[in-house]
C-alpha cells in the first residue's frame, strides 16, 4: 500500500493543497455575509464586500472544481494499482475471494485514501472554526471541548464493533460472488445439480444483502449518535449565548451560527470518515497481507 | 413506489423542522429588540428544531437502509436468472458480477434515497421561498436568480451529462473483467495489456471528471448571484424602513436555506452522472429479459 502511495504522492500532496485552500476560502464566507449584513443594517454599506464576495467564491468555485477532479482521478488510479497488485501477488484460487478483492475491496480501499484526505480537510476546518468561535466568545470553548473529547471516547469505544460488522460483511459478500462464479459453472451441468447451485446462490444473495443492512444500520446509529449529540451542544450553546450576552442576539448571531453549523459539519464528517476507515482497514490486511 | 411517497412525505417533515429553527430565531430577535426582555418561548422553540431535526434524518437514513437492502435483493435476483441461465452460453465471470452487483449497487441511490433528498431539498426552497416572499415580495428576487441560474445550466448541460461516464464504465468494467478472467490460477501468467489499458482508463475518467467539475463549479456561483442581490435589496428597504432590522436578518437565512438546498440538488445532478448510466444498462438488461420472455 506504501509504494501505492508514494507513486501517488504529487497528486496527493496538490490535492491537501488545493482542498485546504477551498476550505479556508469556505471559512470566510459567512464574516463577509455578516459583514455585508452589518453594514447593510448600520446604513454604511461597503462597496468592496460584494466584489470580494465575488472573487472569493470564484476563487472556491475554482478550487473545489479542482480538488473533485484531482481526489476522482487519484481514487480510479489508486483503485486500478490495488487490482495490478492483485493480479500479479493474490495466487489464491478461490476466484470468489478474487472477484471479491478486485470488484468491491479496491474499491473501498481506494476511496478510503480520498476519505483520509477528506478527513485532513475537514479536520482543519473543525479546528479553525473552534479557534475562531473560542476567540469570538469564550463561552463557547467549554462545550466545544467536551465534544472533542467525547469524540476520541466515542471512536474508540464503537472502533471493535464497527470493524467486526466490516469482516462479516465482506466474508458474506464473498462467499455470495463465489456462488455467482458456480453457478455460471454449472450451467452446462445436469439440471438438478443447476438448480440446486441456483438454491445455493438465492441463499448467499439474501444473507449478503442482510450482512450489509446490519452494517448500514450500525454504521448509521453510530453516526447519528454524535451528530443528535452535537445539535444539543448548539442547542445549548444558542441558550448560553442569550443568556449570558443577549446583546448578541442580532446580527452577530448568524456569524456564530454559521461557524457552528461548519464546526458541526466538520465534526461529524471527521467522525464518520473515522468510523468508516475502521471497516476498511480489515480489506487493506486482506488485500495485502492475505489474510 | 409506496415506499418512494414515504420517503417524500419524509423530506418535506425534516425540511419543514429545519426551516422552523431560523423562523422562531427571527422571531426571537425581533421581540428582544423591541422589548429587551429575553424570548424564552421563541429561543425553546429553536433549540427544540435543532434537535428534533438530526432525529428525523436518522429515522429516514434507517428507513432508507432497509429498503435499499429489499430493491437490492429483488434486482440482483432477476439478474442472475437471467445472466446465468440453464444450457445457454453466458457472460465472462467478470462481466456478470459487474451487471449484478457493481452496476445494481452503483445506481440503487436513484430508487430511493434520491426521492427523499430531492423532496429535502425542493420543500425546503418552498418553503424558505414563501417566507420571504411574505418578509417583503421584492427579496424573492434573491433565490429566483439564483434558481433561475442553476436551471439555465441544467437545461444547457442535461445533454453532455447524460452520457458522460459511458466511455469510462465500459472501459473501467472490460479491464476488470478481463484481469478477473486472466487471474484464475496459481499457474497463470500476468496480465501483460494492464498498463496500456490502464493510461487509457485514467484518461478517460480525466477528462470526464474535469469536464463535469468545471460545470458543477459553475453552477455553484448560483450562491453568489443570491447573496449579493440580496444585499443589495436588503439596503434598499431598509434605507427607506420597508424591512425591519430581525426581518431583514431573518430572511438572510432563508436566502441561505433556499441557496443550500439549490447548491445540493445541483451536486445531486452531477453526482448521479454515473449512477444514471449504470441504471440505463440494468434497465437494458431487464428489458431484454421481457423481450426473451
């Protein structure tokens, strides 16, 4: 996976560069609206925020336009490499096991690597919106921090669970494509045996298909925890602003609330990238080091 | 197709609850500006929307997940029977995963999932809409430019959209098939087009991506065309106190929630590219399965 990665490191390292870029660009998008806004209100429009709203959102246009393309080609390139790797190392003749590696696993693990450097991005952006919030009002370093921390408890408590649904999930789907791969053998055998093939197939599809939903539904559950969990912190935070600064209910508000609402986006992103590159690590052993 | 009315009856319920939190905010500003008393009941009413609405998402997300996982089974199994059938020369091993699982899979998000976030997205720029058409009927404006945008590039780009993977899913699934038919046994020897077939491949997917990208970033200035007719509207009226200061602040929201909602539906239009093609050929497949019936 190492040489994988260093063959793709040019890529890499422009589409770090590129995202972080996009994402600063986002974090000053909402002080220019509530710039904008204020000024508005106050009577004293500025005529520079427009222009600089504009230039800023082109420049973001542009740099997410070129991280999309670069992350889409790294990911089909990466993917293709894992299969070369495949087919030149894997000497297993179980061809279920095979189909499973090149058609779903390299897939997965390809998009884990835009998924690492999705997490880079918005990591970032989550931490620059906590500076800037704790900056703004220090009543908001409190609540944010708990967050934090419960994040890293919450990761590591759902890690075990989370990778045995991911292990299941894929022996199932293996043992599901090598019936496919039987079948099609036994389509110029006598019919019975056929049939009974066919039987076999019905019986690995629907557990397949069952594996993967309860992998979903833990996967979702897990998720949505922290997110339900991190609107009661806004929740919270909306009620500690009013009550201890209520001057802020104004203008300002939609300044915080929109750094929030990133802050909140940003975590939740990184929590469930992380949860889900728990599942994929499980296909990275299988693909190389055979297990 | 019920349980695609479910799911719309589902996106309407969670925007209207996410639309509920900036009404009763706007609500909250105005009363302590005029009264400087803290609006307990408007502020309850906010942090309640907060709440109930990630509650909401993660019941449809569930809801969403099982009947993903029915569709599945019910199209994976009408494949099968007809890729493989009894005495009948069939597909390589390769390209029949491909048709069951790779193409089924790569466009089940438009059996149902896309009812529910369309529906999402469509209640919520409505809704936001009708709000500030009542705020004052001349900051509609705002989101009508910015709709109206992104259904000129829609109109403008539906063509070279529709088609636009093709090249690069028929070449992606013909080189994974074939490397899955050469790696068989312990004795095959490797699969020497690989590099060839590899460049043309990324090519491809090259200048694909670059091509959608570049229109998707486009499309998304649709933001900056409302947020700018919107400060600018908004001086107007308040400089002739057409618009109160909590209105005015209150309908820069909704202009955000029209402008979010608009930006998704445009990311779910270039998103789908692939899962549309892959879709088109399993309707192909299950057409050609009527046909031999």
């Amino acid at each position: 996976m190492n040489k994988i990665i260093k063959n793709c490191r040019i890529i890499i390292i422009i589409s770090i560069t590129v995202s972080l870029l996009a994402a600063s660009l986002q974090i000053t998008v909402p002080y220019l609206i509530s710039s904008g806004i204020k000024a508005t209100i106050q009577s004293d429009p500025n005529p520079f925020i427009i222009p600089i709203l504009a230039l800023t959102f082109f420049c973001k246009a542009a740099m997410q336009g070129c991280s999309e393309t670069l992350n889409q080609f790294l990911e089909a390139k990466i993917r293709l490499s894992i299969i070369e790797h495949i087919s030149t190392n894997d000497l297993s003749n179980d061809k279920g096991k095979l189909a499973t590696l090149i058609k779903e696993e390299s897939g997965r693990v390809a998009s884990s690597v835009i998924q690492v450097l999705e997490l880079t991005a918005s990591g970032c952006l989550t931490l620059a919106t906590f500076i800037l919030l704790t900056f703004e009002n220090y009543f908001m370093a409190g609540p944010l921090l708990v967050f934090f921390a419960l994040s890293y408890f919450y990761i590591t408590f759902s890690a075990n669970k989370v990778s045995n649904a991911y292990k299941l999930e894929i022996e199932q789907e293996q043992k599901y494509k090598s019936s496919i791969i039987h079948l099609k053998h036994a389509s110029s055998a006598p019919l019975p045996h056929f049939i009974l093939k066919a039987k076999i197939n019905n019986y690995h599809l629907k557990k397949s298909i069952k594996t993967r939903y309860r992998y979903e539904w833990l996967s979702i559950s897990l998720t949505s925890g922290p997110e339900i969990f991190v609107a009661v912190i806004i929740a919270m935070s909306l009620l500690l602003i009013a009550f201890l600064s209520p001057m802020t209910l104004g203008p300002d508000l939609i300044y915080y609330l929109g750094y929030i609402g990133m802050f909140a986006l940003g975590a939740n992103h990184s929590i469930h990238i992380s949860l889900s590159l728990i599942g994929t690590k499980n296909s990275i052993t299988r693909i190389f080091k055979g297990v | 197709m019920i349980h695609n009315f479910g799911f719309i009856a589902l996106g309407v319920a969670s925007a209207s609850v996410n639309l509920s939190s900036p009404f009763f905010l706007g609500q909250a500003i105005d009363y302590y500006q005029k009264n400087h008393e803290l609006p307990i009941l408007y502020l309850l009413a906010t942090c309640s929307a907060f709440i109930l609405a990630p509650c909401i998402r993660f019941g449809a997300k569930i809801y969403l997940a099982r009947s993903n996982a029915s569709t599945r089974l019910e199209l994976k199994q009408r494949s099968v029977n007809f890729l493989i059938q009894h005495d009948k020369e069939s597909l390589s091993e390769g390209d029949i995963i491909e048709f069951i699982d790779n193409d089924i899979d790569g466009s089940i998000y438009l059996h149902h999932n896309i009812y529910y976030d369309i529906s999402t997205s469509i209640a919520a720029i409505l809704m936001a809409f009708i709000t500030i058409f009542n705020y004052h009927y001349l900051l509609s404006i705002a989101p009508i430019a910015a709709i109206a945008f992104s259904s000129a590039i829609y109109i403008l780009t539906r063509k070279i959209l529709n088609n636009a993977y093709g090249k690069y899913i028929e070449e992606n699934t013909a080189l994974t098939s074939k490397i899955l038919s050469a790696t068989h046994t312990k004795t095959s020897r490797p699969f020497i087009e690989f590099e060839t077939l590899k460049t043309s491949v990324l090519d491809t997917l090259w200048r694909t991506q670059l091509k959608i990208s570049s229109l998707e970033a486009i499309s998304g200035l649709s933001f900056l065309i409302g947020i700018s007719l919107l400060l600018y509207i908004g001086s107007e009226l308040l400089a002739i106190n057409a618009l109160t200061t909590g209105e005015f602040i209150a309908s820069a929201m909704y202009v955000e929630r029209i402008l979010i909602p608009l930006g998704f539906l445009i990311g779910i239009y270039f998103s789908t590219a692939e899962a549309l093609y892959r879709r088109s050929r399993v309707h192909a497949l299950h057409g050609r399965e009527k046909a031999h019936e």
